[in-house]
C-alpha cells in the first residue's frame, strides 16, 4: 500500500514532442505529490508538486495532471529539449511534503536532438 | 529558493574505517532531514528520518549502529558511516524540510562513497 507505481522505466522523444510519464498509488492517505528531477551524479530537484485539491498544475513547460479517483498523477513535458534528459522521479507522502517521501522507480528520459 | 548543501562530494575509505557525512540547510531551519541512499540506476532508499534534538527514526533493515545519524542543530544533520566495507559504497542523500507542514524537501548534492 506504501508503493507508488511509475512507468515507464524509460523514454526516448525527439527535441519538441511531448514526453509523458505516470505514476500511480494506493495508499489514500498521501497528500502531496512531488515530481524530482536528477541528473547523473546530482542530488534530485524538486520540479514541481501538486495537491489533491486541484486536478492539474502548471509551471512553464511542465504540468501534473491529477486524478484523485483513480489514484494517478503523471508529469507532462511540452515541447522536449535535450537537456531535459536526466531521470523523473515521482513521490508521494502524507500531511504535507516535511513527511517521508514514498518515490517511485524512476524514468530515464532522453530526448534526441 | 531552498538550498541544502553536503560535504564532502565524494569520499574514498579503506574498508573498516568510519566516515561522516554532513548535510547542512544553508537558507533555512530544518527541523526534519532524511538521509537516503542510491544505487546506481535505482531509485532513493531512505534510510532514516532525524528530527532536531531527538534520536532518528530508522527504516526496517538499516542497521542503526552501523549509520549514526546526529541532528543537532536546525541546520545540521550528520550521518557516520562507521566500520564502512565495501557494500556500503553508495550515493548518500540528504534532504530537509522546514517547520511548517507544508514545506516540500529540499535534497542536497549527494555524497559518493567509495569504500576500498
């Protein structure tokens, strides 16, 4: 029940498409999902997070789209360059992002010139 | 932003020797860090949760003698990885949260740890 379930494990787009990844829970509990971005060698970074409250999120280039009732969340990358090729990871956690982050498996994203 | 930092980036050890790790929250009070760690092409495996001035709460099978996590400050975390062998090399994470409940985590740079 504390898993979070990512797909794919990883992703190849051309520069300009639109890279998708999704994520998946059970635990109905968690209230916070954040989506990190790591590259090689690097610690992760938060890139953008959402709450059940709202159904999408958008910040520049990247959305979180959110589906309480299904118990989905994905992270969209519009307009894919190379150098959002690094690794996404989703989470989640409960009360709020200062409790212990649950992640999902990673998606190594490549984007091709 | 949020800024958390680690030192040192990377360590190289002769196994049977113990080694500490700091993570430090540079811009604001943490009143909660994690550590993590991380193989190579695997996710993040948190190890434990250290609140300031209480003992850490460790994950099932992380051998807490073994991984002394120390938080004595709001902006300082401490993890000795102590009588390191050569499974313990690994890529160590920190992260930290501020007072509030909604803080989000902020991870540091990550420490390498190569043990010989």
């Amino acid at each position: 029940q504390q898993q979070v379930k990512q797909s794919p494990q990883s992703l190849i787009v051309q520069k300009g498409g639109i890279s998708i990844i999704n994520c998946a829970y059970e635990n109905t509990a968690f209230d916070y999902f954040p989506w990190y971005q790591q590259f090689p060698g690097k610690g992760p970074a938060l890139l953008i997070a959402i709450r059940p409250d709202v159904s999408e999120k958008k910040e520049g280039r990247f959305t979180i789209s959110f589906n309480k009732s299904a118990k989905q969340f994905s992270l969209h990358i519009m307009d894919s360059q190379p150098g959002d090729s690094a690794t996404y990871f989703c989470a989640a956690s409960g009360e709020g992002g200062s409790e212990k982050l649950v992640f999902g498996k990673g998606t190594k994203l490549t984007v091709n010139p | 932003g949020a800024v958390v930092s680690q030192h040192p980036s990377r360590v190289i050890c002769k196994s049977g020797t113990s080694v500490k790790i700091e993570c430090r929250s540079l811009d604001f009070q943490a009143t909660t860090m994690f550590w993590y760690r991380q193989f190579p092409k695997q996710s993040l495996m948190l190890m434990a949760t250290s609140n300031e001035g209480s003992k850490a709460t460790y994950e099932q099978g992380v051998e807490k003698d073994k991984f002394l996590i120390n938080h004595a400050s709001l902006t300082l975390s401490t993890l000795t990885v102590t009588s390191a062998h050569p499974e313990d090399s690994s890529f160590y994470i920190c992260s930290a949260s501020g007072a509030t409940s909604t803080d989000t985590q902020y991870f540091g740079p990550g420490t390498r740890l190569t043990v010989l």
